[in-house]
C-alpha cells in the first residue's frame, strides 16, 4: 500500500534571532510555512498554519487540504485584526500530502506564496509550484530575466500569502505518484542559498529523506544561511507504479475563491473543485523537452529528452496557465476554461500599477482643485471690487450719470441715476474729466462732483436734490427743470438710493 516517507528539517541560520518558519510532518502528509511580520508575528502566523493543517490531517481528500490552507487564512487574519502587535503578519505555505481521488492515490501539491515544492523524478528534478513574488511576475512578463530576479531588490516581495486578504486562492496540483519519486518542500532560506543544481544533486545522493532533509538545511546554513531554513523531503514508497512521464500525470486542479474552512456558509466543495487541465493538454504540465534545472542531478545537463518525462516546468519554461480569483468560480459555471486562454495574473504589479495611477489621479484632481480655488478666489476680489465706490462718468444717453461700483475688467459700475447734464454741454475739462470716469468713496462726494460740473452755456453750478448739498438754485421744487438741472431716477435701474 503506498505511503510517504517523510523528514524534514528547520534552522534558524546564521543571521535571524528567531526561527519564523514552521514544519509539519504528519501521515501522508508535509507542510512547510514561512512567516513574515515583525515582534515574531511572522512565527505566530507559520505555527497557526501548522495547527490548521494538523486538523486536516488524516483526511485523503484534496478538498479538505485546500479547506486547511483556508482555515489557516482565516485564523491568522482573524487573531491579526484582535491584536494590533501581529497586525500584517502572514506567512507562505505549500503542503504535500497523499489523498484518494476518484479511487486512486494521488499526491496533492498546494502552494501559496513563495516557498517551493520541487519533484525529482527519473532523474530530473522539477519545481512543481510557481512563485507568487513579484519577481516571478516580472519573469512572467517579460519584463526581467530569470537571472536578473535572483538579485532583485524586491526579491521579497510577495503577491500572494496567508493572512493578508480574507480569501487566498490556493494553488493545486495532483501527480499520480510512482516509484523513485522525490519530492522536496522548502522554504526561500534554501532557494536562496543553494541553487538548483546543487539542490538537486543532494536530493539525488539517494540518503532517507530525514538525512537528506538536513543535509539541505545544513549547506544552505553553511552557505550564509541569510534566512532560516527550512526542508522536508517526501519519498514516495509502495506505489505499485513504476516510473512514469511526469507529464502524463501532473496536472493543475482550480480551487475556490470561496473561504472552505466555513463549513457553514461554504460551498458544496464537488460542484467548485474541477481540474482544470488534463495531462496532455498543453500548459498541463509544462513542455515536453525542457531542460530542468535538475538534469545536472543525473549528469546529464539539459537532456531533455521528452521520453523521460521531462515535462514539468521550470522557472524558465513559458508559463503554466492560472487562473485567479473570482474567475475561477466563473470558469467553473462555464465548464472550465482552456489552459492555453488564461494568462497568469501579476497580482502585486498590477496593484502596484493601480495604485500608481491613483495616485496620479489624486495628484491631478488636487491641482485642478487647487487652481478652481486660486481662480474663485480672484473672481471674488474682482466682484468685491467692483461693487464698492460710486463713480460718476457718462452714460449711453450722453448724459452724465452717478453708479454704483466702480469699473473692473469686464466688470461695469451700475448705472442708479441719470444726471440732467448731456456730457456734451460741460465744459472741454469737464467732459474729458466725465468721458475719463471719476470713482469716489461715498456717494455724497460723487453727487458733489455732478453738481459741480459747468456746463458751456451757463457758469452756474448745477443743483443736486441732496439735503447735504448747498444749492444756489432760486425755486425749491423737487423737480427737475432746464433751470434745475437735478438727477432723475433712471427707470431701468433698482430702488433709489439713499438721499434722494
Ligand atoms: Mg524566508
């Protein structure tokens, strides 16, 4: 009867006081985590991810794995939010584990984050998981090469991990498992140390998997051990079935962006769980012929040989389709999606993108708003301007008249009244002085200034109706006459003002 043999190991290295990575070693069943977050949160978040898949363990389905990694976020996202001193702590996860689908064995393989499941098979060695860095985004797209993102200076950074979001999508795989195959689970602390070839040729040195497991550790720790490390090698023991190409029984399984761990409120877990790709079906499982990172294991680099089964990918290989988020829940109502259809999302680059342009639509929206409020603010002064003073000048009538305000930029006084003086009987000095405009304080000194003006015909000083006014006409009668030249409401303007 197939079983797993497993050994793990997990130091601490040579650099961090603490050990923020976690391992799990059940029946059939391995985990590795790496937690991040300062005062050791990252520590709270990996051992919390252990607990969830510890409760999970025993159980063959795939279902119920996935359900452990989705405990797992929610657990730790949940004691973040309780206490402000794990607040943005997460953790990776990828978990290996044995499970019984449509009554066969199987080895589910589950990833987020940027710890890696590596399988070495006939003497090749593969990475199984991708990478959810932003790093791998960029590789993804183009946009770095696979030797740039290992000196990265946001090689830490990770667009995907438990405890961030209140749903994870988790990435899955199944492999039907044989004879002689490896599997290798670790954190970056390895990665970052050991280079594949190396790493592949201690898995391939054929010690039991607790040896080897240390031994991985170890050399990682020899090499500067940076980060703490962590490992745990799988063999696969008792099959029943000899080796195989791994291309004909690798293949990706979606999973629900719904939360499983809520048993509640959760979906029947058959009706959202589909395989996505079939072995065979391009981008299943890679491409034939790749020279995995692993050949220099068997000695013989970059072979290739499509016959062996070389077909899972690697970081170099172009990628294997994902989908992510609610899509997949959409692509499950239509009957699945075709793998060659769906490009890898860069979840982190796009934020990042989003993020960027909202800022610089905030900045852009501030500096209109900041001009409108200059601009409102120049317009007020105007209109304030113009409204205060009197001013006496000429009319369209040719008449000299008294306004409100004085004159602004495109902003005129408001005619009140309408002199009986025509512009055309003053003096020449007193028509230049009316034709060129007169602003006064108050509206006494204006209607001074009216009656003061001589017209060429008489030398008399002209008459106003205020009681201020010292007049020198004869006849005390309100109204106007030629011989009384006083002001008249002008019809088209408001109330009369004051004095009148
Ligand atoms: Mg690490």
């Amino acid at each position: 009867m197939i079983r797993l043999d497993i050994g793990s190991a997990t130091l601490v290295g040579q650099v961090r006081s603490a050990n923020e990575d976690a391992v799990l070693v059940g029946e059939g069943l391995g985990v590795v985590a790496d937690g991040m977050g300062g005062h050791r949160a990252g520590e709270v978040a990996s051992a919390d991810t252990i607990e969830a898949l510890r409760s999970v363990e025993g159980s063959r389905t795939l279902e119920d794995l996935v359900r452990g990694v989705h405990l797992a976020n929610r657990n730790i996202s949940e004691r973040a939010d309780a206490d402000p001193a794990l607040r943005g702590m997460g953790t990776t996860v990828c978990v290996v584990g044995l499970v019984r689908r449509d009554g066969l064995d199987e080895v589910a393989v589950l990833n987020v984050g940027d710890s890696r499941v590596y399988l070495l098979a006939d003497g090749v060695m593969r990475q199984l998981t991708e990478d959810h860095s932003l790093v791998e985004s960029l590789v993804r797209e183009g946009r770095i090469s696979s030797e740039e993102a290992q000196s990265h200076p946001q090689k830490n950074v990770l667009t995907r991990a438990l405890g961030v979001e209140p749903l994870v999508v988790v990435d899955a795989w199944l492999l039907r498992p044989c004879d002689g195959d490896r599997l290798l689970l670790c954190s970056d602390g390895l990665t970052n140390e050991l280079d594949d070839a190396r790493i592949a040729e201690i898995l391939a040195e054929g010690q039991p998997p607790d040896v080897t497991a240390r031994r991985l550790a170890a050399e990682a720790d020899a090499a500067g051990g940076r980060d703490n490390t962590s490992t745990v090698v799988v063999d696969v023991v008792d099959s029943g079935a000899g080796p195989a190409p791994v291309g004909d029984r690798f293949r990706r399984i979606t999973t629900p962006a719904v939360d499983l761990s809520d048993i509640e409120h959760g979906p029947r877990t058959e009706t959202v769980m589909a395989v996505l790709a079939e072995p065979g079906d391009p981008g299943a499982a890679g491409q034939a012929g790749d020279a995995a990172p692993g050949d220099a294991a068997d000695g013989q680099p970059g072979d290739g040989d499509p016959a062996d089964g070389a077909t899972v990918p690697s970081p170099d290989l172009p990628a294997t389709p994902v989908i992510e988020g609610d899509s997949e829940i959409a692509a499950l109502a239509t009957g699945g999606v075709p793998a060659g259809d769906v490009e890898q999302v860069a979840v982190a680059h796009a934020e990042a993108d989003a993020a960027v342009a909202r800022a610089a639509r905030w900045r852009t929206a501030a500096f209109l708003l900041a001009i409108l409020v200059v601009v409102a603010l120049a317009v007020g002064a105007i209109a304030f301007t113009a409204r205060r003073g009197w001013y006496v000048g000429a009319n369209s009538n040719g008449h000299v008249a008294l306004f409100k305000g004085t004159p602004v930029l495109w902003l005129d006084p408001a005619e009140v009244r309408q002199a009986d003086q025509r512009v055309a009987d003053l003096s020449p000095a007193d028509q230049a002085t009316v034709r060129r405009g007169s602003t006064f304080a108050d509206e006494a000194e204006a209607q001074n200034r009216i009656a003061n003006l001589t017209t060429t015909s008489t030398t008399s000083s002209t008459t106003t109706t205020t009681s201020t006014t010292t007049t020198t006409a004869p006849v005390p009668t309100p109204a106007p006459t030629p011989a009384n030249p006083g002001l008249l409401p002008t019809p088209t303007v408001g109330p009369t003002a004051p004095g009148q």
